[in-house]
C-alpha cells in the first residue's frame, strides 16, 4: 500500500471506539486540526454498541453529530475514502469488502504509524509469549541508555505512542493488526510460534499463520524460532535463530545440572538467574536478546539487563508460596499453545503434583490439542462456559462453578511441593471482564483463602 495523499481525502471513517479507535480519532485531530475546522475534511466515527464507552470521547473530538453508536451500512462505507479499522473488525465484513472493490482506501492504526514514523521499529508477533517479549525488549533498551517505548497489542496504542517521540519503538502486534498493515519496514521482526488461535475469524491454521507472516514485510533482521520453521517467511535477509537445543546461535545448553542460555555456544544466562518462571521464558529471553541486538544493543550488555526484568503481570506470576505450595498466575494464557507452554515450563520445576485450572471461551478452538500437554498434568479443574470441554480430555477433571471455588478446592488437594496453575487456554469474557480482571479474583481468591486458613 502505497502512503495514504490526505490532500486528496475528504471523509475519513473510523470503525470502533475502543483504545485503537479513539488513538486515530487523537492522531487525526493533531495532524489535520485546520482541515476539520475549515470543513475541508470529515471525519465520521461508528461503533457497534450503543452505550460505546468512547462515545463521549469520540463526540469532543469531531462532535456529536458525528458520532454513530450503531452498525455500520453499506452507504457508511462507500462514502468514505479513508476507512480506519479497529483491529477487531473484520475487513471481510460485506460492508467493507464491497467499499474496498468501490476503491475506498481501508487501512488500521498501525499502518498509520507505519507511514509516519522514522524511528527503529522492533516487531513481535506469535501465538504467545509476545507480550513478555516486547518488554523485555523494551527494558534492555532503556538500561541501555536508549529512549525505548513498547506499544500496540500491549496496550498502549501505536498512534499515543507516536507522539511521544521516543528514540525507538518496540511494538507487540497481533494477527489483526497485520492484516491491515503493509508500510512498516522494522530493524527486526519476529513470529516467536504459532499454535491454534482466533478460529474463530480465520478460516484455517494456515489463515491465521499467513497474518502472522505479514510482521515480515520489509524487516532488516528475522528472528526465527529453529523449531518452527512454519513461523519462517519465505524470503529471508538476515537471519538469528533461537531454540531449545544447543545449535551455534541463540540456544540452551545444560551446565552443572542447569540450564542455561547459549550464544555461540557460550554460556549467556543460567535459568537460576532469571526472575520470570517456566523454561518457555528461556526462549523468550533468547529472542529478546536476539532483536536487541538491532538497536545496536550488545548481546553481553544486553544480558546483563534481563537480569533486571521482573516479568509481567498475569504470566506465569507467582501469586504466593504457602505451606509449599506454589499459586501461579498464567491468566493471560488465553489461548490453547500458551497453556501448553506454560505447562511444559513449569513441570520440570514442580516436585509434586501440578494442578491445573483451565476453561472459559474457547474462541472454537479444538481442545484436542491440549490432550497431550494434558498428561503432564496430575489434577485438572475446569471453569467457565468451555471447561467442560477441556475436562473431558481428562479422566477424573472436575468442573466448578466460579473461580473461587475451584481455587478452594485446589487448596484442598495441595501439598508441600505442588503447584496450583491457573492457565485457562481461553478468553476471559465469558465469566470476566477480561485476562486482568480473571487474574485478579485468582489471586484475591487465593489470598482470601490464605487469611481463612491462618
């Protein structure tokens, strides 16, 4: 996609009023304030919900009158000749396809950001681990003295963060974003895995796989993960590779009777040295390094900061240790391969029994795929509206009415040595308001069942 030439448009349409949409509302009002003021350019805002919670927002940028809590038609559409997407609209959508065939330019936020910024881009993709990814990158740089800021799929809109002007960006990005994006050319890009995930808008693994591969598009360095090569675009550059084996580049090795981090066949960073949990974080570690390395970050400097990094909130966090049993926090496994990671990272570390609370809203995902992670596991308790579904891959599981209950009843089945998981393999937004709010009444379950115990 060829840069948008704005002095040729004349009706700019935004569809949703989430962070994303109301971040282009934001964007749109600094570059082009005279424009709107003057009436040469029209900007119209819609959303699906009637009481859309950036209503009010949405109206003290471009008026009420502008604002369309409703959705949107065919006549919406094609009066546009800019539509900005919200990454949760799918472009797919009749509406807008038919406008797109109409020749009305559809476009997202981060391709908006693509065609202004100058600064290095670093770019995370996956299945999972990417949220991690992209603040540990975001630490490294910062420790290194360089004015780094994460944005995007974490949180923090790609549009807000550009007008902060920062040296470099470090942005996570899902399969939805990318489907709209075409400018970006970052210093290094990455897909850290892929496994079954938003089914439920891709016709198939390989749809799904083909979003994620866009990251790719006109990328300085590839970070590739050497057991995925399905995660490798089919032209590459320049390349660094990391793994769980011992190969030249980025990999584990075993030292002692501890896993460590390798480059080059040198021994980087034991395990023991890390804060965050799991030998999947080994691997994000390894990618994380990697793509510093293209803001020119050292890999020995570069690992001297990870030392540093503390983990994020609701990823395999540790809640408590009480009476020797270990309260993990993996809310933010909304998916079925981050579960399953989770699991594979944290049965080696777990001396006693693992017991896993898993369930929700499946997004049509083939729970099969869990089977096999599921034989790692020596209890399983089932929530939620998908929970069912998940325990009947698993003899003797137990399905709980809330959260709460199921983290009274883990309590009960704990002992010295075991571990109490929550990783659920689904979305939250069938008991919660989202990954944060489920992870939250864990850990105040958990701590309120710790006050009624001592």
């Amino acid at each position: 996609m060829s840069s948008i030439d704005w002095q040729k448009v004349e009706q700019i349409t935004v569809l949703g009023l989430g962070k994303s949409g109301l971040s282009v509302l934001r964007y749109l009002h600094r570059q082009f304030n005279n424009d709107i003021s003057n009436g040469t350019l029209s900007i119209r805002a819609f959303d699906s919900r009637e009481q859309a919670p950036g209503r009010e927002q949405a109206s003290a940028l471009i008026g009420a009158e502008n604002v369309c809590c409703r959705r949107w038609q065919l006549e919406d559409t094609l009066a546009a000749d800019v539509l900005v997407l919200s990454p949760g609209i799918d472009a797919r959508e009749e509406p807008i396809e038919l406008a797109m065939q109409a020749g009305v330019i559809v476009t997202g936020d981060v391709e908006l950001f693509a065609q202004q910024v100058r600064q290095p881009v670093v770019a995370i993709t996956g299945s999972n681990g990417k949220s991690t990814v992209t603040r540990m990158v975001e630490h490294i740089a910062r420790r290194a003295g360089i004015n780094a800021l994460a944005a995007g799929n974490i949180g923090f809109p790609v549009l807000d963060a550009l007008a902060q002007n920062a040296d470099a960006y470090v942005l996570e990005l899902s399969s939805f974003q990318l489907e709209t994006l075409n400018s970006l050319r970052p210093k290094a890009a990455t897909v850290l895995n892929i496994s079954p995930d938003h089914m439920d808008r891709y016709p198939s693994l390989a749809d799904y796989t083909a979003a994620k591969l866009r990251i790719y598009q006109g990328s300085e360095i590839q970070v590739l993960n050497r057991q995925q090569p399905e995660c490798w675009p089919t032209q590459c550059s320049s390349t660094l590779r990391f793994g769980d084996d011992d190969a030249a580049e980025f990999g584990l090795i075993r030292h002692q009777d501890e896993t460590w981090i390798s480059y080059q066949g040198k021994r980087l960073l034991g395990a023991h040295q890390l804060t965050v949990q799991g030998l999947h974080n080994l691997l994000n570690a390894q990618a994380a390094l990697a793509l510093s390395s293209a803001l020119g970050i050292s890999v020995n400097e570069a690992t001297r900061h990870l030392v540093q990094f503390f983990g994020l909130p609701h990823r395999c966090q540790l809640v408590t240790e009480r009476n020797g049993v270990k309260w993990v926090n993996d809310s933010k496994a909304t998916n079925i391969g981050a579960t399953e990671a989770a699991i594979k990272g944290m049965r080696p570390i777990v001396a006693g029994k693992l017991i896993l609370i898993a369930g929700g809203e499946g997004k049509g995902a083939d729970f099969s795929a869990l089977q096999a992670s599921l034989k790692q596991v020596d209890v399983l308790l089932t929530v939620g509206k998908d929970g069912p579904a998940i325990g009947a891959l698993f003899n003797g599981s137990r399905q709980l009415q809330s959260l709460e209950d199921a983290v009274a009843l883990a309590s009960t089945l704990s002992e010295p040595g075991d571990m109490v998981l929550l990783s659920p393999a689904c979305a939250s937004f069938d008991q919660f308001d989202n990954f944060e709010h489920r992870g939250d009444v864990f850990a105040r379950a958990v701590e309120a069942h710790d006050e009624q115990s001592a």
